[in-house]
C-alpha cells in the first residue's frame, strides 16, 4: 500500500473516473454508441458498460505511465478482468492505482446543494474494497448555488465521511463539485474553498485526502488548497465540458491533475475496430496527460 501512497502523492498522470452508477450509466453507454434499446433491464445495462471499461483498460494505451489512479463503481470492482479481479488487474498488470466509489447518490436539492444519500452499508463496502487491494474511496456532493449554508452542509457531511475512510486505514477523494452551469459558480468556488480550508484545519495531524474539484473561474484558483498539508492531491473533474475545453481549463490550473470521466472518454465507440479504438483512446489519455503536468 505505500508503493500506492506514493504514486498517488507524487506520480505524473492523472485520474481516470471510470465509476459512472446506475443514473449516469444510460448516457455513457449513449455516448458510446450503445443505444437505450441494446439493454432491456440494469443487469444487461451493466453488462455492457462493463466490457467498455474493460476495453479502455486492457487497452495498451491505458497504464501506470501516464494514469496514476482509476476510480471505479462498486460494481466494477467486485468484478473481473482476464479471470483477475479488476482492482487488482489495474494495480498488478497496469500499475494503476484503484480507489472506489462509496457514495449511493444525491438527496434532492436544499439551500443550493446536493448532499449525499445515507450509506448505511458503508462499513462492509469499505471492509470488500481493502479485500480488493482498493487504496481509498471517492464521494460526490453537488453544489449548485452560492449559498453558505448548503456548502458548509456539503463539506461536513464530506469531512465526516473522510473521517470515517481515514479511521479504515484508506485514503478519501473529496468531491464537493460545483456544477459548470451554476448561474453564481465564481461566488460557489469561493464560499467552497473558505470552508474547505477550514475543515482541513481540523484534520487531525498525519492524515490527509485527495480533493476532487470543479475546473475553477480563477485561474490558479486551487492553490491555497495544493499548498494545505492535509491535502495530499488536487484533481479536476470535467463536469460537462468538452475534452477540448476541460484540458485548456486544465492546462491553466497549475498543480492540479486531472480526474476526468466523459471528457476522457469522449469520441470512443463501441463499434471502432480495436486499432481504432486503442488510437482514439491514446489521443485523449495523451491530451489529458500533457494538461495534468502543468
């Protein structure tokens, strides 16, 4: 686990979210070329996501050189590549570090955001994944208005959560994303940032997390944030914006690496011959390499 620590702490790369759930699954299976009538009930619909994560990661151009982590779907990880748990397929045969995703989705919207649902099966999901060789987890709020209220409700709610993660002997992404079509995200960021430094304030010595944030209004806008002790990685979502947008935004953001999920997978199709495949994924993994490094 310290060979994992490390490349996480300081590894050249990026994060690679590949934990779309059941509510995001349809559309990415869209995106990829898989109509909504290919599948006629989620166990079919979760097959065939499956073999597309598979592809992109017995793809030879996915691996530990330029991909420092991969988040997955519950799911996924309790899953199997090539006869090998998938978790561990990533870190035994790619040098790809894995974490989970442990949130169960999003209550409805109150003061602006989005918190997360009860996870009362945490303990047990937690206990699987160390069984997986799985480093650390990740949890997803949506903040969709500048309300301070809503967003200190979001980062406690992520922090005690973290607490929860850190106490197992795994390392959290915290992920408070404001959403890019927020009509006040600027006046978000800032609120969000003010109460993120001060739960990290408050984080016992010698523990830290990986922060999973919006791609800022403020260029350099993370970096009070990069520069915590607490905070062991700054990684940017996509959050909608094309790939060509999201690595530009990247790109200005130094320090920050990315943790991107459509924009990473945007242009492959389940119909590309496999030369095809592999060259399109390539291009996008070599795109958003170049932008993490920064």
């Amino acid at each position: 686990m310290m060979d994992m620590w490390e490349k996480v702490a300081r590894g050249r790369g990026f994060f690679a979210a590949l934990d779309q759930s059941g509510g995001s699954t349809p559309a990415a299976l869209r995106r990829y070329g898989v109509p909504d009538d290919a599948w006629g009930d989620e166990a079919t619909m979760f097959d065939l996501v499956h073999a597309m994560r598979t592809r992109i990661v017995r793809s030879p151009a996915f691996g530990g050189d330029r991909v420092i982590a991969a988040i997955l779907f519950e799911q996924t990880m309790d899953r199997t590549v090539d006869g090998t748990g998938f978790a561990e397929y990533l870190w035994q045969h790619k040098g790809v570090v894995p974490f989970v995703k442990i949130d169960q989705g999003l209550a409805d919207e109150e003061d602006g955001v989005r918190l997360m649902r009860p996870m009362p099966a945490l303990d047990a999901l937690l206990d699987r994944a160390q069984t997986h060789g799985v480093l650390g987890t990740k949890m997803r709020s949506l903040v969709r208005r500048a309300d301070p209220v809503g967003i200190e409700a979001v980062v406690e709610q992520q922090f005690r959560v973290a607490r929860t993660v850190l106490e197992a002997g795994m390392l959290p992404i915290v992920e408070p994303e404001v959403d890019i079509l927020s009509p006040d995200k600027a006046a978000a960021e800032h609120l969000l940032q003010h109460a993120l430094l001060r739960h990290l304030d408050a984080l016992d010595a010698g523990r830290a997390v990986v922060l999973k944030l919006t791609l800022p209004e403020v260029d350099d806008g993370h970096v009070p944030l990069l520069e915590h002790p607490r905070v062991l990685r700054v990684a940017a979502l996509s959050g909608g914006y094309s790939r060509v947008e999201a690595v530009a935004r990247l790109e200005r953001q130094h320090g920050v690496v990315a943790s991107f999920s459509r924009a990473l997978t945007e242009g492959l199709r389940a119909d590309m011959t496999d030369e095809e495949f592999d060259t399109a994924l390539d291009a996008s993994i070599g795109a958003v390499y170049a932008a993490s490094l920064t």
